[in-house]
C-alpha cells in the first residue's frame, strides 16, 4: 500500500503483454516460445506457478532478470494508481469497510525461513495499526493453500494477536467449524 510497488505476478504480467519477442529463456524454467496472445498468456501462466514455490530471493531474481529475456522496460510510473494508498485506505474505513494483514511481500509463508515468515506475519499488521490506528485481528494467509499453511505458520499468526485468518481452501466453512478453528478459515473462491 501506497509504495507504488506492484505485486511480482502484475509485474511478470507487464513484461509479458509488452514483449514483442516470440519467445525467451525465461529465467528459473528455461526456454519458451508462443506464436499467439493465448499461448503466452498461458506460458505466463505456468511461469507464475512455478516463481510462487520458489523461495524470496531466488523469485526476486526471477524477476529482476525478466524484462531483459524479454526485450521491455519498464516506465516510471507504469504502476502508479495501481494499488490503494493509505488515504484511500483509511476513506474506506470511514466507510465501515475493516482491514486485516496479508504480509509485507506476499510470500508464502512456507517458502521461507520462520525468522522471515515471523517478520512478514507480524510487520504487516504494525504497519495497519498504525497506519489506521486501529487494532487488526484478520489475516489472509497468501496463496492460503494446504501446502501453504502449516502448524508452525499457524503458530505465528496466533502469537501475532490474530483472532481470525482465512485460507482459500475451498469453503463455505460452517459456523461451527470456524468456532473451532478460527485460524484456518476456509472461503468460496
């Protein structure tokens, strides 16, 4: 929020729709060629998978090599708007929408070290609560899979202060169930 950094997968996706090559070495999967819209989209597709288990750094550097295997720059301010700033944010407060944490970077938590998964966890709702001034108590596990979610993760988020935190296993998880684990929420995609 409000750093005009955008998410690694739109970054991935600029590159991608602005590339006039039919094709690259794509860094982390190796050589790839489309001849239609369709098949790049599909190739970006599978690249973006493949970068989402892949720990922190190595995906930054995924990333960083990209524009060049693909030919395309990047213009100042080609993200600009593309995310909320914290004064949009706090105007959708005013409008009784609640706001919880998803982490600094969006990693998944089980990709990296506990030190780091700690620290995305836990910097990520200071930075709400001061930001909106208001204590945050929901979180969104980032990519919120089985395999991105673990007892030790789990673990974390409580000892953070989080009351609730949703995945995107498939749901609607029945009142019950969420009483009974509040942690681990599933959601209707």
């Amino acid at each position: 929020i409000g750093t005009g950094v955008p998410p690694w997968w739109d970054a991935a996706a600029y590159c991608f729709a602005h590339s006039e090559s039919p094709g690259a070495d794509l860094p982390e999967m190796g050589a790839r060629s489309w001849q239609t819209e369709r098949q790049r989209d599909l190739i970006l597709a599978e690249w973006s998978e493949h970068l989402k288990r892949l720990p922190h750094e190595r995906r930054e550097a995924a990333l960083a090599a990209l524009p060049q295997r693909l030919g395309v720059e990047t213009p100042s301010g080609a993200f600009d708007g593309l995310m909320l700033s914290w004064d949009e944010v706090r105007a959708m407060r005013e409008d009784r929408i609640d706001f919880g944490a998803h982490t600094v970077n969006h990693s998944i938590l089980t990709t990296v070290d506990p030190e780091r998964a700690r620290t995305e966890i836990t910097r990520s709702k200071a930075a709400v609560e001061a930001e909106l001034g208001d204590p945050v108590t929901a979180f969104a596990y980032p990519n919120g899979g089985h395999s991105d979610i673990n007892p030790q993760i789990r673990a974390m988020v409580a000892e953070a202060g989080y009351r609730v935190a949703v995945t995107l296993v498939p749901g609607p998880a029945r009142p019950a169930e969420v009483r009974r684990d509040p942690l681990m929420i599933r959601r209707v995609m």
